[in-house]
C-alpha cells in the first residue's frame, strides 16, 4: 500500500495499523520513525506486546547512528570488502550487495526472535539491528586472529585470491578453512567469461584421486606434489598443471567427473547457468514459475529450504505500487471507498498531481 | 536514545531461553548454533570423542595447533556446551536417544542419510519426541543429483553465483578469475536460512505443538543471495559482467572505490547519487578546509542541472581529494554529508571504531582455562528485553559430559569412565 506518513491523517492510519500488527519492521535512517512520531516508545504505548525491528546502517544505539549505508559501503566499513581480492590489487570486494540480502535476513531472523520471546514471556521490544555490525562477525575467525594473536590484518599475500595460501607468502590461515592446495579456480573448455570451474584437495587422499581423474600425467605424479606442503611449495606449478588439464573439459562435465571420483570441484556458475543448466536446482524445483499481473508468467527464486508439515511459499509476487491500498483500509481498519478515494484526492494516499495507475482506478472503482 | 539498555539488561535471559538444541554441525552449520546460543538457546554440541575436525582448522592461539586452541572453533562455538558422543556406537545412540526427548530442536550437517542408517534419522527420532524440530543443512539437500558431491566453502561460492559476480576490471587486472570472497560466507548464509527455517518452525510448534523435518539446501542459499543477477537474467537475458569493488552488472558502470592517501582504498556512492545542491556545498565547504574543494563552491552548481551537466568533473575533484587525505578522513567526510560512503577497512581499523564500542559490540570473554580474557565480536542487533550476548567461550572437548550424562540423565560416573574406555564419548 501507499500512505503519506506525513499528512495527519496518513500518521492516524499507520498509528491504528501498527497498533493491529504483531511486527513493525523499518530500515530508515534512525531516528526518521522517530521524528514522525512512529518511533518504539511510542508505539509501544498502542500495543505493549509489539516487536519492532529496526534495520539501520548503525544502528540506532552509537554516536554514528546517523551515519547510513548501502550495501557497498557496510561491506567496507565491515572487512567484508577487504577480504576479497587478488594480494596486491584493488579490493575486488562483492559483486552485489550482499549487506543488503543478508541484512534483510536478519531482519526475518530478529523479527522471528522475538516472536518467540514473545510467545515465551508475552513481552515485545524493539531491536536495533546494525547492517554494518552484521558484516563484521562474518569474517569469521578473522576477528579473533586480530584481538587473540595480535596478527595485522593487512599483510603479504592476502587475501589470497581463491587460494587457500598465497604462493611465497607466510603460511597463515586465510578464514575460510584448511590451509590446503590445490585450491583454486582454473578455466574450462569453452574459454567464455564464466568457464571456470573450481577444485579444492583437502588431503593428500583427495589429491590422488585427482590425479586418477586426470590420468596420472607425468607431472602430476612427481614426488614433489605429494605431500600438503610440496603441494603448497609448488603451487604455481601445480595450478598450471590442473588448468591445463581443465582447459580440455566442459565445466560441467568436469564436474560430474570429479565428483564420482570423490574429488572437490565444481562449475563456476553464472545467473543463466543457475536457471538454465543447474540440475541440482531443477531436480528440486528451485526456479518455480509466478504469474506477475504486467509482465506474464515468469521464474522466481524460490526458498532455499523445505519445511515437512508448513512449508514456505511464495504465494504471490511483489506487490504493484499501492495494488492492495484500498483491501488494507477497507479489510482492517473498515476505511468505506469514499474515505478511500477521498484519501486519493488529498494526498493521504497518492501524491496530488500524479497519475494513478490504471489498476488503482480499477480498484476504487 | 530509543532502546536503551536498562541497568541489568546484562543479566536477562536471551530470547531464545528455554529452548535446547542439539547440534550435529561442522563448518556447514555451526554458525547456525552460535547464533541460537549467542541468543540464549542450550546448545549442546555433541562431537566425536577427542573432539571434531572443525578444531584443526586455524589460525591457532600464538600459532600453537591443539585441538582446544583453534581460533576457527573459538569463533563459531561461543555460547555452547560441549559432550563427546560416538554416534556410531549402540550406546552413544542409546544416549543421543535420551537426550533427543529433551531437546527442542536438532541441527545437523552430516551426508544425506547418514543419520538413517544409525537408526537416528527423522523418523526414528520423531515417534521419541513429536515436538523435535530437526533441521538438516546439507550443501545440496537431501534429494537431487547433486545431492552426494562433495564440497566446500569455495565450490558453494563458484555453485551458488557469488563468484560470477566477484572480480575485476579488466583493465584494472586483466585475465583476473572470478573470485569467491573470505571469510567462510557460503557456511554463513546457509546457516542463516537454516536458522530462518528452524525459527519458523518453532513458531508453529508454539501455535499448533508438533514439530517437523526441514531440509535445508547450502545450494539454494547461496543461489538466492546474488541480490539482482538472478532476476536480471530472469527478466533482462542479460549475464552480468564483474566490476572492481563495486556491483556486477551487464553494462560498465562507473567506478566507486578510490585509493586515499595512505594508500587505502574508500568505497563512495555513483558521483550523482543523492547530490543535491546542498549536499554538494556543504561537501565542497568540507573539503574546502583540506583546500581540495577546487571550484566546487561556485555558485553555478546551485542548480540540480548544472550539477548532472557536471558530474565527470565532479568526480574528478572527489577522486583528487580521496587521494589526498587519508581513508578515515575521506569516508568520514561524506557520511557527515549525508552520503554513505565507507572506507574499505580491516580488522585493523575496525577494533578501534568507538561507534562498536558504544555498542558493546566488543565483548570481553573469558578463557579460564588459560587464565586469560579475550575479545570476541558480539551480536549485530541489541534486543532490548532480552540481550543477544556470548555468555561463554566455546567448549573444551567433553567439557559438559559429566553435567549433563551424569548430572541430568543420572549416569554414574564410574559408568562414564567405562563409557570413555568403550571409545563412547
């Protein structure tokens, strides 16, 4: 729905809907909700049991809580961005805003907290999520490298790119796991932007069995690969030699190959391969179909998990500018149409001026 | 301030009190039982006797590798209790048996139907305790071709698009590979929708009193989170192209991170993003101060025209003054203005930001064992009523058997001893 929040009437109509909700959850700049008087402490007053999820930048609580965000930015301010990235070059940081999904997500995870805090004590409360703060403990032990053993964070070969270890750099743990080799990604058949696939040998076990997989090549089998640490010694030239060997198979084939030999690998998977190729993700019907009321039916992402007796749906795709304003007022607050066309006309609902959307006459029609 | 804390908010129960989990998770999902035990939940981790694997992965307290001085499982196991449990052994099923009727929810990363053939499967557990929530997070859940491979924190990244999306210009490195970001994020964001799926199914028990299986798919996280190279292939075609240190997208867009002075690097916004008129004179004003504000404060960019007409210049003056001053003073400077800049920074920075401090993000952890105090990053929200909080570092190996076998399933102790000896915990 639409609603001018900062029109009387628009305020009294958020006010009667917060107070019949069982979750306000909002991701403006602190103190915004505040100063149009939809701040916790005062809808509190209206429902004591409420729980409020605010989702700021900062947070609420701090001196900086007017600083804001965006994806882009909490990942840098995080050590999110600074992890990622070749030694010696630019931080290559995230593609998208991964502080943007994953702080909606926690937005659901506070949301679902406190409903179950509220179903234990009957009480509710506001929480103060912070998307920048959330970024940091998602470095992993990158923290505890740094207050624990004093280790700087900006040092010789790292971040090591896809490498579990830099060649020629110190042997210290990059945060993502075992320190191992080889560990990396190496280009496909095909050579097109995305043929890459990656591998991984976790123990001098998997890497045999890679070698089998690639047909114990000469190279391979030389005394100097055969250990974790000669492999690390030698990373350079291990690497080529997989990517050589890589460069002759489809990504997924190679894939498929590996895999049944009990070897870590698998394609670099674009958007388009997700959609179009994955068939781990058809197999589990990951890609369903919706009808959007403009543009036809299309795919949409589905939920990545499956729950056996209430299980997770999307029953409907993201709403049309104001599609369901006149079902809220008049199926919870019991608005009649001419409150709501009226609402339409004097800016409560609409912005004075602009063109409604042909749906919208349709609906107050 | 609008939630503050009250004087023993310390002292509460977190919001999930009274809520027991067992967990049966490696580095797939035991960021999924901090997370629960950071809020209150009893997690009980249960690990093979000597301990599990996650504990030879390092960095290792002062670089000495022993299974109680893994950083890695320091991080991820904060908050629980630790029993050994050779789940393989009748007896230690016996035991998983009993301490399955009194938990509320079980979390495991084992292969997909490992849990069966021990007889401890859903269906097995479930008829023991029909409130039991179990959720399986598994990298490619438990059905589908794919659902046997084998994986890793790099293969969910270069599976699950992230890596598609993560890399370079070329012209800033050419040949560059797609890269898959650190810091473990694959295990991360399953283990958020794990913890997602485990709260739903919590609520409904609260409303309806059964629990449910959930089959939670690494895969399938990780292919939700790519915020918009999905639905740009689904509704464009179009595959998008890697940029450095900025969003992957089909076009080339323009760059938004700068070196600073002292050879840092700040993350700002595209040149035209919320400049309006007044935002870019008191911005020039500001940088005016480091005689850097060029003629940004002439009159002619009062006007929102003028400004748009402008913008490669305008970014050239932004980016000759980010190379200027140091990072800290850079990103500072537009979040002052009202812009949401960011310096790229690192743990380095980060432990000494005051904003953290006020916070409490910082939390102070004691190691008695080592007769030492460390500091552990805390929870990212502050739940006013009930504190997200470590209330303990991560368990020594078999720390709680004797509490919880003896104590509350009232085993002898000699009984455990022989238990010990049999290779059962």
């Amino acid at each position: 729905m639409t609603l001018n929040i900062r029109t009387p009437r628009g305020l009294e109509i958020a006010k009667r809907l917060a107070a019949m909700s069982d979750i306000v959850i909002e991701n403006f700049s602190s103190r915004v909700m505040q100063k149009w008087g939809l701040g916790y402490a005062e809808l509190r007053q209206l429902r004591p049991d409420m729980i409020y999820v605010s989702m700021a930048g900062f947070g609420h609580i701090g001196r900086n809580h007017h600083y804001t965000t965006m994806g882009p930015s909490a990942q840098a301010l995080s050590g999110q961005t600074f992890l990622s990235g070749l030694p010696g070059q630019p931080p290559a940081g995230w593609g998208w805003s991964y502080l943007d999904d994953t702080g909606g997500m926690y937005g659901v995870m506070c949301a679902l907290t406190a409903l179950r805090h509220r179903n234990a004590t009957g009480q509710g409360q506001h929480v103060d999520l912070s998307q920048m703060t959330m970024g940091i403990t998602l470095t992993g032990a990158a923290f505890l490298d740094r207050t624990v053993n004093g280790r700087p964070a900006r040092r010789e070969g790292y971040p090591p790119g896809n490498r579990a270890v830099w060649p020629g750099a110190p042997l210290l743990n990059n945060y993502r796991g075992p320190t191992v080799a080889p560990h990396n990604a190496y280009r496909t058949q095909g050579g097109g932007y995305n043929d890459w696939c990656v591998i991984a040998c976790f123990s001098d076990h998997e890497w045999q069995n890679l070698v089998g997989v690639m047909g114990s090549p000469t190279w391979a089998t030389d005394a100097k690969f055969t250990t974790l640490s000669e492999r690390i010694q030698h990373q350079e030239e291990l690497d080529q030699g997989i990517e050589h060997w890589t460069q002759t198979l489809e990504k997924y084939a190679l894939t498929e190959t590996c895999q049944a030999a009990g070897v870590r690998a698998m394609a670099v998977q674009s958007a388009e391969d997700r959609v179009e190729h994955d068939p781990q993700l058809r197999a589990r019907g990951f890609y369903a179909e919706l009808d959007h009321p403009l543009l036809g039916r299309r795919k949409i992402q589905g939920i990545p998990f499956k729950l056996s007796r209430s299980p997770a749906e999307i029953y409907w795709p993201a709403p049309l500018i104001g599609q369901h304003t006149r079902a809220v007022l008049e199926e919870l607050l019991g608005l009649s149409v001419q409150d709501i066309r009226d609402g339409y006309a004097d800016g409560t609902l609409w912005p004075t001026g602009m063109p409604m959307y042909p749906y919208i006459e349709e609906a107050l029609a | 301030m609008s939630a503050p804390h009250t004087e023993d908010h310390s002292a509460l129960p977190g919001p999930l009190a009274g809520l027991r989990v067992l967990e049966l998770a490696d580095a797939k999902g035991q960021f999924c039982g901090k997370l629960m035990a950071d809020l209150g939940a009893d997690v009980l981790k249960i690990e093979p006797p000597g301990g599990q694997h996650t504990r030879l992965v390092g960095p290792f307290l002062d670089d000495i590798p022993h299974r109680e001085r893994s950083l890695f499982f320091w991080h991820y196991n904060t908050s629980k209790r630790g029993l050994t449990l050779n789940l393989e052994h009748p007896d230690g099923q016996a035991l998983f048996r009993r301490l399955v009727s009194t938990a509320d929810i079980v979390l495991e990363t084992f292969p997909p139907g490992y849990l069966a053939t021990l007889g401890l499967g859903y269906d097995a557990l479930a008829p023991l305790n029909p409130r039991l929530i179990m959720c399986s997070l598994t990298p490619f859940g438990q059905t589908g071709p794919w659902r046997d491979f084998v994986s890793s924190d790099l293969l969910q990244l270069a599976a699950g698009g992230q890596m598609s999306c993560c890399g370079y210009d070329p012209e800033d490195v050419p040949d560059a590979p797609p890269i898959a970001p650190g810091g473990g994020n694959a295990w991360h964001i399953g283990s958020h929708f794990a913890y997602m799926a485990i709260m739903a199914a919590v609520y409904y028990r609260d409303m309806t009193g059964v629990g449910q299986y959930i089959d939670a798919s690494i895969h399938e996280a990780c292919a939700l989170t790519t915020e918009a190279a999905g639905t740009t292939y689904i509704y464009t075609g179009k595959v998008v192209q890697r940029h450095t240190g900025r969003a992957a997208s089909f076009d080339k867009s323009e760059p938004t991170q700068f070196m600073t002075k002292d050879g840092l690097w700040v993350n700002t916004t595209r040149t035209g993003f919320n400049l309006t008129p007044a935002r870019l004179r008191r911005l020039a004003t500001m940088m005016e101060q480091y005689g850097l504000a060029q003629d940004l404060l002439d009159e002619k960019y009062q006007n929102r025209a003028t400004i748009q007409e402008n913008l490669a210049h305008i970014a050239e003056v932004l980016e000759h003054f980010f190379t200027s001053v140091p990072q800290e003073d850079a990103w500072r400077a537009g979040q002052e203005q009202g812009l949401p800049w960011g310096g790229v920074r690192s743990m380095d920075e980060i432990i000494d930001d005051p904003h953290l401090h006020d916070r409490d993000f910082f939390t102070e952890v004691e190691h008695p064992e080592l007769g030492r105090r460390f500091i552990y990053p805390g929870g990212a929200a502050i739940y006013n009523a009930s504190p997200w909080r470590i209330c303990r570092r991560a368990p020594l190996i078999g720390e709680h058997n004797v509490e919880i076998f003896c104590g509350e399933l009232g085993l002898q102790r000699e009984k455990l001893t022989l238990l010990a000896e049999s290779g059962v915990i």
